[in-house]
C-alpha cells in the first residue's frame, strides 16, 4: 500500500542514523512496529497491583542453567 506523508526530515534523517536504517521506508516502518509495541505494552500498565502472585514461586530457580 503506498501512503504520500509529509515527514520531518530531520526526524527521518535521525531515526535512520540511530537505527542504522538504509532506506526511509525501513526507518518509517520500524519507527511504526516500535509505537504499536509501545501501545501494547501501555495497556498492562492498569493490571499491575490487579494480579495474585503464588508467594511459593521461587523465580530464582528459574534462572539456574541446565
């Protein structure tokens, strides 16, 4: 799907710098996947303190290598 934007060239031209990006649709398109995570991740933010912990859980053995 092609979409004409007018973009700021000084934030393309930076977030293709920072992310090594060769080509502006790389950097527009991996600008796009990182605000959808960000989203996602904001709409945790109202369960914490909503969840019951198993206080048996021992996280540490968790880290052990095998």
């Amino acid at each position: 799907m092609e979409i004409k934007l007018e973009i700021d060239g000084r934030l393309l031209k930076r977030t293709m710098e920072l992310g090594g990006h060769r080509t502006k649709k790389s950097a527009v398109t991996e600008a796009l996947k990182a605000y959808i995570r960000h989203l996602e991740q904001e709409k945790i933010i109202p369960l914490f303190g909503e969840m019951e912990y198993d206080p048996g859980y021992d996280y540490k053995k968790q880290r052990t290598v095998r």
